[in-house]
C-alpha cells in the first residue's frame, strides 16, 4: 500500500517581468509530483483577494519566493507590495521559506526592472530583509533558477517533509491488517539482517569531512564557523595633515645639525613647498581610496580565519573518485594560497593604494641617508603546496565565480586522511548562513549533502 505524499507548494513572484522564471518554477514543483499554487493562477491581485492568498499560504508546506528587481502590485491599504506581503506573512506563520533572488548585475530587459527612485528604494529594502538572517539562492537565468529550485526542493522535502496530501482511498478498513503483515516482516527482515551479520563483515568506505575541527555530520546546537567583521577605527582613518610654513618652527642651531646639513645638505623646511604641494594634490577621491583599502587591511588582517579541511576514510575498504565541494555564502572571502592570488599578494595590491605623505623631516632624512635597498629583501618566501604537484592523486582548487573549493582525490585508503590547509577566509560583511558541502564518491549511490552555520558578528 503507498502513503506518499504530495505537497503544496506556494510560489511567489512579481508577475509580467518574471513570467518565464515562474513558468520554470511550476513545471519544476510539477515535475517533482507536487502540487504548485499561486495567485497568477486566480486573478487575485487587490486587497479584497488578500484573504484568498492567506488560505493559500496556509494551506501550503512550502512557500517559493522568486525576486527580480520590479517591487510588483502594490496594496492600497498600507503601501506594501503583495508579494512582499506575502513574504511578510508566509515568515509569520512559520512556511517553510525558499527563497531565490536575482543577481543584480544580470542583463535585463527595460520592462524587466522599476526606474522610479521611491520604487527602487523599496525594492533594495525588501531584498536586504528576505536575505538578511537565512539563506538564498542567487540566479542570473532561468535554466539556472530550475535546477537551483529542484535542488531545494529535493533537500527541504527529504530534511524537513509537511502535513502534505494523501489520497483518500490510499487509507482503508484493511489498515491495521496490512500494517501487521508488514510488521512481521520487517521482524523477519531483521532477523535474517542479524545473521548475516554474524557471518558476513561488510566492506565499505565511511568518509568523515571536518573543518577547522568540526565534523559536519555531528554538528550540535551550538557549533558554527566564527569570524569577527573588524571596523575601521576613526584615528586609524586618513585625514589631511596641515601645511608646513616657514617660520612656524625654529630652525635648529648649528650645534644640532649634521654634517651633512652643514656642507650643503637640506633641512626639513627646504621641503615645506614640496610637502604642501602634495598635499594640494590629493583629492577626496584618493583619501576615500585610502580609507577603503584601510578597511579590507583591516578585515584581512584582523577578521583572517585559516581553513583546515579534512578528509578522512573512517570505512573497512578503498573510497576512490572522492570529490568535495565546499560553498561559501556571498558574506564570506575565500584566499587561495595554492594560486598567485595568494594572501602576500592580495596585501600588498592594498597597501600600493595608500597614500604615501613622507614630513619634511622624512625627505629631509631620506636626502641626507639614501637608502639602498637589497631588492632580493621584497621577495618574500611563498611556502605555497601548488596543489601538491607531486602527488597527482590529490587536487584542490578555488572557483571565485562560485565561491566554491574543490576538493578531489583518486583513492582514499581506509583508516587513511588528508588534510588541505591552504585556504583563508575573511568576513566582507557581517551575517549568517551556511557553509554547503557536497561529498561524493565512486563507493555511494547519492550525493551526501551538508550545512555548516557560519556567523560574521
């Protein structure tokens, strides 16, 4: 007898600028056997009809939001789009909530966006509360936002199911007898499991994946990644230093002057002109620069987190074609010490931003005590692993398109790990979400899927 059930599925989305994306989103939920509800469906697009949507999203075990960049219909009563209404009421009565925003950056069509200044205000706040505090996806196009929907919706029906749908004459007066039957069975089944036990010893690998000493398949209430958003002190930041006159200082007596001074040297306030010239120079474009690269030095440097991913073979037998991804949220910098872009690099391309304002008591030292540097001195050693190139067998590289660290290795012995330790992660924003993690491998039949939380406070 079969009891699966089938859920609704309420979609949410603006209407004439997301025709296609919705169209994708119902045959998706169609395609997965579950039942796709939305308003487009009843014509209900005014405050009278409210009460029809809040029977619909009740109704439901899932609520879709699809985002584009219109803000949509907007209620007369209180100024509010429905579909953010929706959102709003959706989040109240505890819908589980998967919700997919389009890129900003994407190409779009004139009809496919809101010009109106009030309206894009709007619009930015509605998208900064539905991505503040949970986890969304990101789409550019409609083949995209299919397949991300159908992973979604794969993940949420088997993690967290709903009251959902069962046809009526599915459940019978031959009910207790039917479930008695399969209950001697499964005792049966069991029985014969035990003693295959006892004379067979299965041989499987069992792969363990931990970062930075968390194993993420025995993640406890409080255990997440932890980063710190470091903010730019105000006595750290640049401001313009005042000009240098003559005659607002004494000049020094000839008893403290060097020797070089004495013979024809400069002295600090032969670079008076040159020192106000630079400062005239510098425009509020310059010192913004400045300060901005002052702040990622300061989020790399201070918010800096170094990422240990380990890999282990826990089984009784050889896992071969392992391959991890790992996802990080759009808040979070991955550093990939394995390519050129290392952290060394990254640093120095911020401080080559800063602005460079020697005193004149500086250049006054720097003509009289040339330095000569040894340029062998700039070379800093890089002890970078470069994927390991000796051991073909083990690979691992960063997507920055994707955010994502793959992680591949031919066999993986039992009771055998590795450990790459390459990477940083730094904060580009306060916030939380999940760190996703997909392990696959010749040995299983699925992908085995995971989530980390990861906190920027």
């Amino acid at each position: 007898m079969s009891q699966e059930k089938k859920y609704q599925v309420f979609i949410s989305s603006t209407y004439t600028d997301l025709i296609d994306a919705r169209n994708a989103a119902i045959n998706t939920v169609l395609e997965s056997y579950n039942f796709p509800v939305g308003m487009e469906m009843f014509g209900a697009d005014n405050d009278e009809q409210w009460t029809i949507i809040k029977d619909l999203i009740d109704s439901s075990d899932f609520y879709i939001l699809i985002m584009g960049h219109r803000y949509g219909s907007i209620s007369q009563k209180d100024g509010i789009s429905f579909t953010e209404k929706e959102f709003d009421y959706a989040l109240e009565k505890g819908v589980k909530l998967m919700c997919f925003v389009r890129k900003e950056n994407v190409a779009t069509l004139p009809h496919e966006r809101d010009e109106d200044p009030a309206i894009k205000e709007k619009i930015s706040q509605f998208r900064t509360k539905v991505t503040t505090d949970r986890t969304c996806e990101f789409w550019d196009s409609v083949d995209d936002l299919k397949h991300k929907i159908s992973n979604s919706l794969y993940k949420n029906m088997r993690k967290h199911g709903g009251t959902g749908w069962v046809r009526g004459n599915q459940i019978s007066g031959q009910l207790a007898e039917e479930m008695a039957k399969l209950s001697e069975e499964n005792r049966k089944l069991r029985e014969e499991n035990e003693s295959l036990k006892k004379v067979t010893t299965i041989r499987e690998p069992n792969l363990k994946i931990r970062l930075n000493d968390i194993e993420i398949d025995k993640i406890i209430h409080s255990q997440a990644i932890l980063l710190k958003f470091p903010i730019l002190s105000e006595t750290k930041k640049f401001t313009l230093p005042s000009k240098r006159y003559k005659g607002e200082a004494p000049i020094s007596p000839l008893s403290n002057m060097t020797l070089l001074q004495f013979v024809g040297g400069k002295k600090p306030e032969d670079f008076f002109n040159e020192y106000n010239s630079d400062i005239d120079a510098l425009t509020d474009a310059d010192i913004s620069s400045h300060n901005k690269s002052l702040q990622f030095l300061e989020q790399l440097t201070k918010g800096l987190l170094q990422l240990k991913i380990q890999i282990e073979n826990n089984g009784t037998a050889l896992a071969d074609k392992v391959s991890v991804e790992i996802k990080f949220p759009e808040f979070i910098s991955v550093i990939d010490n394995n390519s050129k872009f290392n952290f060394e690099y990254i640093k120095n391309n911020l401080e080559k931003k800063l602005i460079n304002l020697p005193t004149p008591e500086q250049r006054s030292k720097k003509y009289l005590q040339p330095d000569f540097y040894d340029s062998s001195s700039f070379i800093k050693g890089n002890n970078l692993a470069l994927n390991k190139l000796a051991n073909k067998t083990v690979r691992d590289h960063f997507d920055k398109d994707t955010n994502v660290i793959h992680v591949s290795i031919d066999t993986l012995l039992h009771s055998k790990r590795e450990i790459f330790n390459n990477y940083d992660i730094f904060p580009n924003s306060k916030g939380k979400g999940v760190v996703e993690v997909n392990l696959i491998c010749s040995q299983y039949l699925s992908l085995k899927c995971y989530e980390l939380p990861i906190v920027v406070e």
